[in-house]
C-alpha cells in the first residue's frame, strides 16, 4: 500500500500554478464568515482510459518540484514583505512558476489538465507517485 504523504505533497505542488499561487487566502478572506462554500466542478469525470506518455509525467515531476520550490520561497517573502511590495512579489512569483512549468515543455494548460488527471485516475497517481521518489 503506498503513502498517501506523496500524493498530498504532489496536489500542494501541483495547486500553485499561475494565478493560484496565493489567490486561496484571496477567496478565503473575500468570503465571509456565513457564506457556505461550494466546492468547484464536483461533476465526476466520464470513465475514459488516459494516455498520458512517461515524458509528461516526467515533466509534471519536475515543474512541481521547482514549483514547490517557487512558492515557498514566495510565500515567505510575502508573507514578511510590506503591503506595498505584496503585489509585486506575488506576480513575481507567478512569472517563476509560469516558467517553471514552461521550461518543462509543459503550457500551463497542459500542466493542468495532467494534475485534475493524476487527481482523479488512480493508475496515472501511482505512475507519477513511482517517478517521485
């Protein structure tokens, strides 16, 4: 049986892409404290068999480290930067993780749809699980 610590690692990683990096605080103190909260898309995909090749999850591997990466090193910054530097740095930080992705090979889009993917199909998770350790 594997560990789950892998896939919640990966599912951190892979949620700080471009325009998502801080934009879940953003919504949480936009919200208040009454409002239910609906979870996104919760619409179960249709069954279909996935072929995503080795080199792209290979790919995702690797821009999810260094985007891990990124956004801690963002996340501390902004976290201690003045308010009137926040907004730089956070789009500081979505420029480094665009380019994390990209220089994988990867479009953002792509990156994207491979994670809803390995979230959702179990023997995509455990192909890209193996490839992390």
């Amino acid at each position: 049986m594997q560990s789950t610590t892998g896939l919640a690692a990966f599912c951190a990683m892979a949620l700080a892409t471009v325009g998502l990096l801080f934009a879940p605080a953003a919504i949480a103190q936009a919200q208040s404290p009454g409002t239910p909260r609906t979870p996104p898309n919760t619409t179960p995909a249709p069954a279909a068999p996935t072929n995503i090749s080795d080199k792209k999850l290979d790919a995702v591997v690797a821009a999810s480290k260094q985007v891990s990466a990124v956004r801690g090193t963002y996340e501390q910054k902004v976290a201690q930067a003045p308010a009137a530097e926040k907004e730089r740095l956070i789009g500081e930080a979505n420029a480094a993780i665009k380019k994390a992705v990209t220089d994988q090979g990867l479009s953002l889009e792509e990156y994207n749809t491979i994670v809803e993917v390995v979230q959702k199909d179990p023997a995509v998770r455990d192909k890209l699980l193996q490839r992390m350790r």
